[in-house]
C-alpha cells in the first residue's frame, strides 16, 4: 500500500496539468530572468533593443516557465486587438479556401491574427458573430 500524498507542501508545478496551474505571470518571467518586467517586455516585442545575453536569459525564462502573453490585456492598454474577424459564407470550395488563405497571409506579414465565421448563407447567423466580435473589441 503506498503512503498518501504529502498535502503539507504545494505540488510540483511540472506535476500540475497546464490547465489547472495559474497563469504565469510578467513578473514571474522577469523575477526568473532577474531583470525588470519592462525589460522582459522589450524581449518580447522589440528584442533589437535588448543585449543578446538578456534576451536569451529572457526568453529562456519565457520558456522554462510556459508564459504566454494576455493579448486581451495587452488589447486594451493599446486599444488595438491585432484581431480580424472575416465573416464567410462558407469555408467549402476552391474560391473561398484562397481567399482565406491570400487574407491571412496578407494580414499576418502586418502582424494580426484573422478569425473567420462561416455564417452560412444566414443573415441571423452573421448578427450573432458581428455582436460576439463587436462584444469583445478593445475600447
């Protein structure tokens, strides 16, 4: 018979499945790195004005820790969501399959993401979309 776990200790968080572990945060990044939460910041969105050791300690600690930046957050301190919301009718088809794929090229070399909804041919379908989208825009 095996002993019980010991419940006095938190758990390992590499035991703990990545869904049930709080998101890590800037701070723990920049406390793992030992730089500021600025300079951890600079890794990630312009590196060119970080030394090579520090960008490597950073993103080394990005790594180890699983971070994953909140785009939602970041959205509404820039007011900008980087976000595309193409309403199709459908997703079947020759025509409509380069379509979606010359757009999301296209956007991504500018640095945005593109969420599509395939509405069908409904007119009820794309006012629930166009409210989903316009319901989460940063303000």
């Amino acid at each position: 018979m095996s002993a019980p776990p010991d419940r006095s200790r938190p758990p390992d968080p590499s035991s703990v499945p990545s869904a049930a572990r709080a998101a890590v945060t800037l701070r723990e990044v920049a406390d793992r790195a030992g730089v500021s939460m600025i300079t951890v910041s600079r890794v990630l969105k312009t590196p060119a004005q970080v030394s090579e050791a520090t960008r490597a300690r950073g993103q080394e600690a990005v790594a180890a820790l699983g971070y994953v930046p909140n785009l939602v957050a970041g959205g509404l301190r820039s007011s900008r969501s980087h976000l595309v919301m193409a309403l199709v009718p459908t997703t079947r088809g020759q025509l409509f399959g380069e379509m979606i794929q010359s757009l999301t090229d296209a956007l991504h070399g500018r640095g945005f993401q593109v969420m599509f909804g395939e509405v069908g041919y409904a007119a009820s379908r794309e006012d629930e979309l166009l409210r989903a989208i316009v319901g989460r825009r940063s303000p």
